[in-house]
C-alpha cells in the first residue's frame, strides 16, 4: 500500500494518520520518540506492510512484474493500487476524494516540525501538487512513477511501469477489489484491540 492507502486506513485519529505516513521513515526503536498516537500508527504502518506483502493476491500481481522490475515491483503495485483506490474511491468512503486530501494535508501540515526530516521535504510538494488525488488518473500515477524512479539509489525502470499497468489494466484492478476489502477488514480488527 501506498500513501493514499495507508492514510485511508488509518481511521479519523489524526495522530495514527499521522504515524501511519511517516512509516517508511521511520526506522526500528526511533518511533519511541513519538506520542503514543504517532507510534501507534508507526506500528501499523508495519503491520498493513507485512500482511500486504505476504497476501497471496499483492504477490499474484508483484509477480506480474516482478522480471522487469525485481526488487521495485512490490512498490509499484502499491502505487497501482492506491490509483484503484482513487478511481474507486466513491466505493469505500462517503467522503469526496477532494475534501479528505485537503483534510489530510492539513492535518499532516499541522504536524510538519514533529515529523522526520525527509517527510518534511516531501510533504509540502505533495500538498501542492495534491499527489494523493493525482493518483486517480494515469497521467498522475506516470508522474508519480517517474518521481519514484528519480529517487531510487540504483536504476529502476519504474517510469516505464505505467505500461505494464495498461496492458493487464482489468486483471491488476480485479485484484485490488478482492484484496482491498480484506486489507481494511484485517485493519479495523487491529484498531480494536489494544497494541
């Protein structure tokens, strides 16, 4: 899952929104210098990570890829699903997708000193250029793609997947619809249990 997915599933706790989009950026025991909150949803940031990818559904559409794209190939189907999520978005939440980013963003822009130096960076462009909404369309996910290819530490050829994504479009959007609602349901068990 990607950002629009992991802040989707973080509920309307501001503080595990909030913990749920630094996840990637921060690393092991550095979540101890946050509120309960924040590390809550550090914590299942971890854990969305680790059921989505092990779930035999992700993996049938990682494997699609994963010849040309090996290690990046999980990154870029969680970027193929976040554009489901947009495009489908009317089908999860009563919410418009245009009035949760603004929330979102707000909500993260409030918060900016206490989060880590590279969310920091990173942030304000995405606010700016509403990252989250551009995924519904391909013209945002290939913009979000070649910004991902851009920041990888060795070739990726991340830019070329949105190719990829429209030749097996239906079968990568089939996948998603089945495996989207039994990440949320594994989701809202764990937000009703004590961490």
């Amino acid at each position: 899952m990607n950002y629009l997915a992991h802040l989707y599933l973080s509920g309307d706790d501001e503080a595990i929104m909030t913990g749920n989009f630094i996840g990637d950026h921060v690393k092991g025991n550095a979540m101890d210098s946050f509120s309960p909150g924040i590390r809550k949803g550090i914590w299942l940031h971890r854990k969305i990570d680790e059921y989505t990818d092990s779930h035999p559904i992700f993996l049938m559409s990682k494997g699609r890829l994963a010849a040309r794209y090996r290690k990046y190939s999980g990154v870029i189907v969680d970027m193929y699903y976040d554009h489901f999520l947009a495009c489908n978005w009317h089908d999860y939440s009563d919410e418009p997708l245009a009035s949760f980013t603004r929330r979102v963003y707000r909500s993260l822009l409030n918060r900016i000193t206490m989060l880590p130096p590279r969310t920091r960076v990173i942030l304000p462009a995405m606010a700016a250029s509403d990252w989250l909404s551009g995924y519904s369309s391909l013209a945002g996910l290939q913009k979000a793609l070649i910004g991902m290819a851009g920041r990888t530490a060795f070739p990726s050829g991340m830019e070329t997947a949105i190719e990829a994504l429209t030749r097996d479009y239906e079968q990568y959007q089939n996948e998603f619809r089945v495996f989207f609602p039994q990440v949320t349901g594994y989701v809202n068990d764990l937000l009703r249990r004590k961490w």
